[in-house]
C-alpha cells in the first residue's frame, strides 16, 4: 500500500510541476481557456482523447465489456467512426472559423455569423453546458470515489474529496495549458495501461480461447455480438444505441475547443491520425479487459469495479500503484477540461458578452479561476451522495451536450443560409428531444439511446427554421 502511495505522490507532483509551468499563460481569458491558441498536434490530440475518454472508459466501459461481452464492442465501432467523423468533419473548418472571428467558446463560434438578438443563443447554450458540465463532472467525482475506495480501501467520500483537491489545483493554477499538457501524461499512462491490463488478463485466463470457453459457459450472449438480450431488446436497436455513442464527437465543447487552441491547420491534420489511432486502442483494450475480467472474476457485486481488481490481483503492488494512476488519470484529464469549460461560459460568455463587463482581460482570468473552484465544488458535494452507475450518467451528460451542439455547429460550418432562429431552433431542440426521450420515452423502445432522436430533431430544427426564416426574409 505504501508503494501505492509513493506513485501516486511522484505523479500528482508531475501534475503540479505543469501547472506552475503554464502559469505564465494564465494572464489573459484566450490564455486560460485555449493556451493562446498555439498547441501543437501531440498535445491536441492526445488531449482529445484524454478529455473525451474519461473515468466512464476505465471503470464504466470496462465495467460494460463484463457485463454483456463482446456485444460491448458495437460501442468501440462506434467510437471510432465518431471522432473520426469529428475530425475530418468539424475539426479544419472549426479552427479556421474560430481564429477568423476570434472565438474562445463553442457560444462564441454560435453567435459569431449573428447579431444575437438579446443574446438568446449565448444564453440558451450556457445554460445547457452548465446543467450538464456540473452532471458530467459529478459522475467524475463519483469514479474518483470508487478508484480510491478499490485501489486504497479508502472511504468513498474520502476518495472523491482528495481527489478533487488535485484536479481543481492544478487547472486553477495553469488553466488550459496545464491541463492540456497533463493530459499529454495522462492520455501516455492511459494508452499503456488499457494495453497491459487486457494483455495481461488474457494472459491470466489461459489464452483468448480460454476466455470465449469459459464466458460461453456463463453465458452463450456473452460471446455473441448478435445476441438479443435476456430482456428481450431486438438486438438492432441495441446495436444502434452502441454505435450511436460515438455521434455526440461532432458537438460536445469541451473537444470542440481542442481543435480550436491547435497551432494551425498543419497541426489539425496531423492531430486526427494520432487521435484515431490513439482511440482504438483506448476503447478496445477497456471492453478486453472487462470481457477478459469476467472469465477471471465472475460475479462481481459492481462491474464497474473490474479494472481495479484486475490491477490489484495481477500485477505487483508498484504496479498496480501505476494503475490506479491511470484511472486518476483518465478522470482528471476530463473533470479539468470541464471545469474550464463551465468557468468559460460563466466569465467569457454570461459576464464579459452578456452582461458587458469593462473588467480587464487579467482580472476576468481571475474570475475564471474563482468560478474554476466554486463549480468543482459543487460537484464535489453531489458526488459525494451515493455512487450512481458511471456508464449511464455519463452518457446522459455526453448526449445532452452533443445533441444540443453537433447539428448546431454542423449547420454553421457548411450550411450557407443558416439563420439564428436555425440555430438557436436546432440547439435547443436537440437538448430538451435528448433529456425527454431518456427521461420519458427511453424504457418504452427498448433503450434506445437518447442522442439518436437528440441529432434527428437537432438537425430537422437547424435546417428546417434555417430554410424557413432565409426564404422569409427574402
């Protein structure tokens, strides 16, 4: 347990190290919130990947490859075809649209082709990231707790509260810099670990053959990609969901704002071949290693718990001590690019845009780390409460933002009569479609997931009112 410790101890001291480093960039809201807009491809992409696959890869996907099998794989496909989709769609316009009107914000990039009337769009999308940065961060929180709590034996509550301290320290003090740039550390030790824990665990289990043996006896589902559920959910529908997982890439801010701090366009082409490469090993080592697990540690109380005890069961306590750093790592490289995120939409969007404050550049940076620690905070305190399954608040969270932004900014970047009532139509249209149908609709068509009719509604609004109010005011 000590060894454990004195890991963790050396890498939180990297963390710190960083974020007195990128202090120097912290002075002005375009250094804090996009590292003035100079990063070059490895850090861009290894942040995307790192801020996109949080906690939920490590424990929730993992946790989902032990508990229905190789049908877990339909949401690596799906994955990959969305950040592939986001960087070959989204990722060159976005930059190229984002410097000419001197955006930092995903409400920057809405409002920039518009007089915004009564700040409406702005408003509306603050509102949005707000409501769901704070959910997202929380399920954070919550995978901070229980990484603790498997690795250490440490209380839950403990968990969350020490390892929040860590993360909103060091985004505080080196804003989007430090938080990039770790997440260049963290997205390494993420790679190898999600390469050694599936290899190992097979390894473990006799082989892969061995593997597909002994989950066949659990149960033939397990290894059948096909397999309808035993709740009896047509198995397209479930197939669909999986890979549909991937479609909020195109929209959710806080990778949008990646490829706006890139160095140039250059940089942005390089980026996206690490990325997706990158990616594929990240989600198909996570769904191994809980396929794997369960042939090694059936019946586990909480699936969501296989990648620690995997760690703490077959590798030596150095370095297990290594891993349970990379499940910090993939927490903390999401929790302080949201915790910008929200701070951005506070100080950039609600103070300096909305309201119109004179404040000094320096002085809404300082705002922008006070808002940084109150909203971490916050979600602290909620995730504190009882754990809730990471997998599905998560994706709550990540569906909302990108059902709201994806079809939005889709439209801004290729849909040449665009209007602000198709944007300010589209985006909240595919929020509240994506929050009705998972609160409402949801367990009555066999789980269809939420971001399916969150993009349709999202898209029909934004075209559709787009088409319409260009004619009328022709």
């Amino acid at each position: 347990m000590s060894t454990t410790i004195a890991v963790l101890i050396v890498y939180l001291g990297i963390l710190a190290a960083l974020a007195v480093w990128s202090r120097r960039e912290t002075h002005t809201l375009s250094g804090y919130y996009l590292a003035g807009k100079k990063l070059p491809y490895w850090v861009v992409a290894f942040s995307t990947n790192a801020t996109g696959e949080s906690g939920w890869l490590l424990l929730g996907l993992s946790g989902m490859g032990y508990a229905v099998g190789v049908q877990a794989y339909w949401v690596v496909v799906g994955e990959i075809l969305g950040i592939a989709a986001s960087w070959w769609i989204v990722s060159r316009r976005l930059k190229k649209f984002g410097d000419e009107t001197d955006s930092i914000t995903v409400p920057d990039i809405l409002a920039a082709k518009f007089e915004d009337r009564w700040n409406l769009i702005r408003g509306v999308a603050v509102v949005i990231i707000l409501v769901m940065v704070t959910a997202y961060v929380t399920a954070q929180m919550v995978a901070s707790g229980k990484a603790f709590s498997s690795f250490l034996g440490m209380e839950y509550s403990t968990g969350v509260i020490v390892g929040s301290i860590f993360i909103i320290g060091y985004t505080f003090v080196g804003g989007y810099k430090a938080v990039s740039y770790t997440d260049v550390v963290q997205g390494v030790l993420m790679l190898l670990g999600l390469i050694a824990v599936p290899v190992a665990a097979i390894i473990a289990a006799g082989g892969w053959g061995e593997v597909h043996s002994n989950l066949t006896l659990q149960d033939p589902a397990l290894v059948d990609m096909l397999a309808v559920s035993d709740s009896g959910k047509p198995v397209l529908i479930a197939i669909v969901s999986f890979i549909a997982i991937g479609l909020p890439f195109l929209g959710v801010p806080q990778l949008l704002i990646r490829y706006m701090s890139a160095r140039d366009d250059m940089e942005i082409r390089k980026a996206r071949v690490v990325s997706l490469t990158v990616m594929l090993f990240f989600t198909a080592g996570a769904v191994t290693a809980g396929v794997a697990g369960r042939a090694l540690f059936p019946g586990l109380d909480d699936a969501e718990t296989i990648f620690p005890v995997l760690s703490n069961n077959l590798f030596p306590e150095i370095i297990a001590g290594m891993l349970l750093v990379v499940v910090l790592s993939a927490i903390m490289s999401t929790v302080d690019s949201l915790l910008l995120l929200a701070s951005s939409s506070v100080v950039r969007d609600t103070y300096q845009r909305i309201i119109g404050t004179n404040k000094s550049e320096e002085s809404l940076a300082t705002y922008g780390k006070l808002v940084t620690v109150v909203i971490g905070i916050v979600a602290v305190v909620l995730g504190i409460q009882e754990p809730r399954v990471i997998f599905d608040f998560v994706l709550a969270s990540w569906s909302g933002l990108g059902s709201a932004f994806g079809p939005a900014v889709v439209g801004i970047l290729y849909y040449k009569r665009i209007t602000w009532a198709g944007v300010l139509a589209g985006m909240s249209g595919g929020f509240l479609a994506s929050v009705i149908w998972l609160t409402s609709f949801k367990s009555d068509y066999h789980d269809l997931y939420e971001a399916i009719p969150g993009f349709i509604v999202g898209f029909a609004l934004t075209y559709g009112v787009s088409w319409l109010t260009s004619k009328k005011a022709a």
